[in-house]
DNA sequence: CTGTAAGCGAGACGGTACGTCGAGTCTTCAG
DNA sequence: CTGAAGACTCGACGTACCGTCTCGCTTACAG
C-alpha cells in the first residue's frame, strides 16, 4: 500500500485531506471523485493512489484528523455526566457540516469490506472501546445495572445518534445526548408502574 | 412513475425487482450496476430508466415490497409485547442476508437527497407513524412515561438495530429487540439507586 | 413485405413521404431517424414499417417519385440537344435543396446492398435503359462514333454531374450539361492537334 | 487533434487505423461501430474520441495513408500517358477491396459537413490541385484545347471512376482510365462528321 | 346494421451504440 | 526518485433509435 519511504511530501498529504474534506462537504462523498480531489489539491492522481487505497480511505483519515477529541472519556466520578460529555461532542461533530461526508462515508463502508474494517478500526473501535472501559469502571462503582451486556448499552447510546445522522429524518440537536441518558438511565415505563 | 399508462409490462417490472435484489445481495449494492440489473432481467435499460430514476429508487422498491408487514404494529395492551412483535420482524428482515442490500442504500441516500427523501417517505415514515401511534395510546394507557418524546423512544428502540446493520459490529441477533426493550424500558440504573 | 391490401392509407402514405422528403432536406439523411419522421407525419413507426424495408427506401420513394420527368429522353434528331434536355433536367433536380437528400442516400447505399439494388433498379436503371436506347440510335444515325461503349458514354456524361453532387467541390450550375457536352463531343485535343 | 501534446501513443494510433480498415473493409462503412474499431485496436474508446471527431475522420485518416501515391503526378511530356499513370493508380486502389470503406464514406460525408470538409481539405482537393498543375501545363504545351476549364476537365475524367463507385453498375477494372482518355480526348463526335 | 378483421396512432419492449465520465495504471518530464 | 501531469484501458453511465410487439380505435365489408 505504502511505498515506504520518508520522502513523501507533507504538502502534498496535507492538501489533499484538505481538499477531500471540503469536496466531501459540498458536492456530498458519492459525487466526489479521486479526479477531483487531485486537482483541487493540485496533485496527480498518482499521489493519492500511492499512499492510499480509495477515495473512502483518504476521506477516513481527513475526518479522523479532525474528530480526535472524542476519543477519550473523562471519569469525574459520574458516568451519567462523563457520557454526556463524550456525546455532546460526538453530537457536535455529526451536526457539524464540515463532517458531512461522515454518513456517505458509513454508506460506502456497506460495499467496501476494507473500507468498512477501516472505519470500525480505526474510528469507532477505540471509541467503543473506551466506552465500555468507563461503562465497566461505572457498573464496578454500581452506577449501572451489572445484569446488562456493556455492548448493548452502548449501541443503545450511541444507535439514536447515528439513526438522525443517516435517516435524516431530523437535525442532530445540542440537546440530543441528554435527552438519550435521559430516556436511558431512566427508562420508559412509568414511576407509577414498577411492575 | 414518469410515463403514463397501463401498457407497463408486469413480466419486466417483476424481473427487474427480482434482478435488483438478488444482485443487490451477492455483489452488494455499489456494486450493482443498472447495466447488471438489466442483464440479469433480461430487459433493455431504457425500461429501467422508464420508471424509475436511478438504481436506488429499483433496490428500494423491491426491498419495500419484501418488508410490507412489518409496518403494522399490533395491540395486545401490553405496549412491549407489541413492539417486541414489530422489532423482532425488522431484525429478521434486516438480518436476512437477501436483504443485505439495505445498508447500501442508506448509505446511497447520503449523496442522493431525493433518494434519501424516498427511502424516508416510503419505508421509514410510514414505519415510524405506525410506531408513534402505537405508544401514543401506550402513553394514554399509563404505560409509558407521559414526559417523553415518542420521536425520541422511536430513535432509543430502533437506532440501535441500525446501529448494527451499519457498523457490522457484530451481526443483528433474534434476540436483539428483547434486549433493547429490556434496557430501554427498566432503564440502565441498578434498582437500588433509585436517585 | 407489403400485406397485401388496398387498405392501406393514402394520406399516411403521403404524410410520410413528405415528411420524409423535409427531414431528409434539412437535417439531411444520415440525421433523419423513422423515428422522426414517424413523429413529423403523424404516423406510428409501425405503418413505415409495414410498407417499406428501411428508411432508405421510403426516401427513395419520395425521391423518385420527384425525378418522375427524367426518365424520359426526347428525339429530335440531334443527340447533342436531345442529351442536353434531360441533363438539363437533371441537374436542375440534384441542384435543387428539395432533393439535398439524394446523395445522402447514395452514401446509405453503400453499405445496405437490398437498398443499393432499389437505388440501382428503380432510379438509375431505368435512365441508363432510356440513354443508351437514345446513343445507340445516335450510334446508328452517324452522330457517335461507332468504335465506343455505350456504357462508358454513359458514365462519361453523368460521371462529372454525380462528382460535384457528392464532393460538393463546387454547385450543380445549370450550365453544367452544356460544358460537359462541349468537352466529351468534341474532345479535349486541340484542334491543331489531330495526331 | 483536439489535446496537444507528444505523449499520445503510436501503438494506439496505429491500431485503431488498421483495426478501421478492416472493419471498413468487412462490415462495410455504416456497419462499423466505434465501439468495435475500439474492441479490435484492443483500445479505449476514449482514446479514439480523444484524437478523432468521428468514425468518419478515423477511416479517413486510416484510407489517406494508404493513398500517398496518388497525389504525384509524373510529367513525361505526354499529358495522355501521365494521366493514364495516376488515373490507374487511382483506380486500383479505389478498386482494391481493402479500399471499400470509401464508398462508405463519401455516403457518410453527405450528412457531416465536418467530414465532408476533411475529405475534401484532405483527399480530393490535393489531387486535384496537382491534377490542375498538370493539366495547365499540358495546356502551355498544346496538348489540350485552351478554351476549356480545366476543373470540368478534372470532373469529366474522373467523374466516371467514381460514378461506377458508387453506383455499383460495374466494377471499377484496370482498364478505366485508358478507356476514359480515350473518349475525351478524342471526342465521341465521329470522324467523319467534322460539324 | 352489425360483427369482425384489417390498418391505424401510439408507444413500451429487448437491444446496440452512442459520446462522456471516472477508475486505477502507466509513462514522461522537472526539480 | 518523488511528484505533476495526463494519456492509457476499461466499464458504466444515461440517451437515442432500432425494429418488434401489443394495445385500443377507427373504418369497410360480409353476413
């Protein structure tokens, strides 16, 4: 994939996931070309397929670049709270247009097997992963049910995220993380209804 | 869709779907073209362009045919018997490797925003008014908090199925709606914290 | 390919050979799809069909029923003259926009061997018949050598007509028969040059 | 033709011109697609779109180069025995089998202006300038008649090769071009009729 | 005077080729 | 010996017409 070497030229690297984030911004991920990409950035095609594999690849990493802070889950003692901080920037990031290329990126993901191991390694993984570091520190300091599978709770999180992300069927809203820990530690049923 | 009449020949509309779904499901859904589809149906392209305006809008009418009872919602009373009926029919679906084209199209949907309005107007609105209307009279009934927003209960329940259909992850289990139910209606809280 | 009837239309009959003499006029032949002049006569593609084997031919329908008055060749006596009148005739027709189509027609034939024939039977057979029959008694009138093949005569006097039709290198001038008479008649050797 | 540059590929070049013979040559003019000259040339159809306007300047580019000796006009003194020389080069190629695709493409010219140009710019106009050259020299030397238009006299020798061409009514034999001079410069009024 | 069978307009159908776009590879030249 | 430039092969795009095939709908003659 690499052609090893040290004498890869920084300005060149740095232009195109320049010019791929701001491509994939606006004309949307699908109707971005490498083509594109090489003369926005002023490049040859060559050096993009020299250092990365497909158009998705370039684009894992721009993003990747940028969504660096949502890797860490602070521990203030409350899992409630250190959730909530974790997601409301998770939430900034996708409601940020400058990320947009985010969900067509997922979408191509679907057919694109190496484009898929990719994004869950390199992206999602170590954030899953460190969630449920915090989530099993929580359940330990009995702040969470310990009958619940820690991957669950996780997607049970994270998954209404990404549903507004991908159907678009409203806005990702500031508000959204509290909302969900709401619903979520909370629960549905009624204080009137303990069953 | 763009002509008008009733001269459509019903042997090529249904060749066309069949075609769309199975090549939708082995070479995937990016990898499908229009070109395959007409091939494998035995039909010209233009009669493919006739009714409908791009692939997408094939693979989402042929998946859309093939997902027609999991709109209904049931009403035993018990609002989580009933969605528990209704979820286990979409991880089934969503599970089912003939429908694996699914993931692709949402992923499409993020480049085509007439796509996008289709899938949303077709197959998940219709899907997620069922729902509201179902826990509506679930809220009436005291079964569920009176202080939610059921577009927000609609995200916590299904965002997670998607979650997985998306992420890969990890595969969408039978048992997944049982789960998500579990978590979302006695809430991630140990029941001696009451807070 | 004619079924067999008299019930066939005469006004689409003409709605189509005259559509199809405008079409072949003005975006010319190669441009004029059945298609369109189906459209242009009000005629469904199938009744062009059902009488004629190829756009070709239904042009050379319309044409020859156009060039009608060259067919026939007069005797006055002179061959000169007579050769003269037709020629005349001739040229006026291929210099006239109406007939644009014509050579059109001519390229089309060389590649569609069945059109090729009708081209050959149906309009230049006839007038090289109705030449020949002139030179031959020309021939025995005294006014042509005897030692010529007609055929070359033929091909000497119309030859030069066909080439500025086709190479376009200059117009089909009405004076074209005249000079063209002059210089096969009377030979391009100079008269003090009787070797 | 249309991007400049040196980096184009003779391999591709020359392939595609022979591949357009060929298929000239066997499929006939109208027969050939430029998806098949492609196919054969083992060749993108972009790279014949990239050089070439249309199939019809490919095969002419492809039946120029094999026509070079035509265009030089030998000069013996004896304007009869230099025309007889070129007339029966010409006459041998155009009945050259290899050579069927001109037919062709005269057709093809009638409706593409742009063709028609090219043929003329490239093909005809040069052997003619050189056929006048001649000719006025001729003229000089006595050898021809000096009250006549030497571009009709061009017209009226080799109009008759390219009436048989295109109409087909016989093949074009070696002996044309003899036959050809001989009735024009000798004349067809017979000998003893000195009008 | 009313079936019924033909030609008609319309236009959908299975195809082929069009001319264009972009993918990913290969080659040339400059720094 | 990397990087820009861009020509190359290839495959798919969406469109235009091809020639064939139903569809109703007149018309016109046969019972």
């Amino acid at each position: 994939m690499t052609p090893n070497s040290e004498r890869r030229s920084d300005r060149a690297r740095e232009a195109i996931l320049a010019a791929a984030l701001e491509l994939t911004a606006d004309p949307g991920f699908q109707a971005t070309s490498v083509e594109a990409i090489a003369k926005r950035a002023g490049v040859g095609k060559q050096t993009i397929y020299r250092w990365w594999p497909s158009k998705g690849a370039v684009v894992l990493e721009a993003l990747g670049e940028r969504a660096g802070q949502t890797l860490e889950f602070p521990d203030t003692g409350d899992i409630v709270t250190d959730l909530r901080t974790q997601m409301d920037g998770v939430a900034e990031l996708l409601g940020n247009p400058q990320f947009a290329g985010f969900a067509g990126l997922v979408g191509a993901a679907q057919s694109d097997p190496s484009l898929s191991r990719t994004l869950i390694d390199g992206i999602i993984g170590p954030r899953v992963a460190a969630c449920r570091k915090r989530l099993e520190s929580a359940q330990q300091a009995g702040q969470l049910r310990d009958d619940v599978d820690l991957d669950e709770v996780i997607e049970l999180l994270y998954g209404p995220i990404y549903y507004r992300l991908l159907f678009r069927t409203r806005p990702i809203t500031p508000d959204i993380a509290t909302h969900i820990l709401d619903l979520a530690f909370a629960g549905l049923r009624p204080p009137t209804d303990p069953r």
